[in-house]
C-alpha cells in the first residue's frame, strides 16, 4: 500500500495539470482568470526587463464587439530600463523562450518594439522608450464572454 501511495500521488498532480491546462484555454477562461494569467505574465517580463514597475489604471475586457464570444482582458506596466540592454533581451534571449514556448515573435524595429503572440489568443506588446528610458509591457489574455 505505501508503494501505491507515490504513485496514486503523482497521477493525482498530473491530472491537475490537465486540468488546469484545458481551464486556461482562452475562449474557456473565465474573466478573474483571464485578468489573473495577463497579470502574472505582464509582471513577471516587467521585473524580468527593468524596474520600478507602475501599471497602467486603463485595464480590464476589451473587444470591438462586446457581444463577440470572446473577448480579452488587457493589462500594461511602465518599467525603468535601460533601452538598449532591453531591446537586446527581447529580441535574444527572452524572444527564443517565447519561440520555444510556441510563441511567435515578431521585431518592429522602426518603433523600437516586438511583439510576442501564441495561437491561443494571448499576447504582449512590449515598447521601448529610449530618450525615455522605459519600456511599456502591455499583455492581452482572451477569455469568454459571460454574455454570450
């Protein structure tokens, strides 16, 4: 019986992340985990490129249809970076994590940004200010609509 422990124990945890997995689907998440995911996201490549991070008061559902199935929860954080060091981290290192993690990856040199999109609906926006020293981080998280 103690030897079927671990195993009932591990096919326990595996289960939660299939589960978990198929509740973060996009169109499936609710709002409060739509807002949850683009904050922990948004926040986590906010202290990962620079400091003092102060996010944005406009967040929350966004969508050109409000009736539309799904819609998405829009979120964004200022960080103090140093523009060029920044920049390098986006388009290097951090953007081949993102192409490892089934994100698409895409520079936009002339505006000093990048952008990182998945093929569930989630994505980031990342701006660089370089006479102003930031950065804006702004992350997007689909999820369905409660009205429809």
């Amino acid at each position: 019986m103690l030897a079927s422990r671990p195993l009932l124990l591990a096919l326990v945890a595996v289960i939660a992340v299939i589960v978990g997995g198929c509740a973060t689907n996009g169109d499936q998440m609710s709002k409060d985990q739509a807002r949850k995911e683009v904050h922990a996201r948004v926040d986590e490549l906010a202290k990962r490129l620079g400091t003092n991070p102060v996010a944005s008061s406009s967040e929350g559902a966004a969508g050109l249809d409000p009736n539309a199935p799904t819609l998405h929860y829009s979120y964004s954080v200022n960080v103090d970076v140093d523009p060029d060091k920044a920049l390098d981290e986006l388009r290097g290192p951090i953007a081949e994590e993102m192409r490892e993690h089934g994100w698409t990856v895409t520079e936009q040199p002339k505006h000093n940004a990048v952008t990182y999109r998945h093929e569930d609906g989630r994505s980031f926006v990342i701006s660089v200010f370089p006479d102003d020293n930031y950065a804006n981080i702004g992350g997007e998280t689909p999820f369905k609509n409660p009205d429809n």
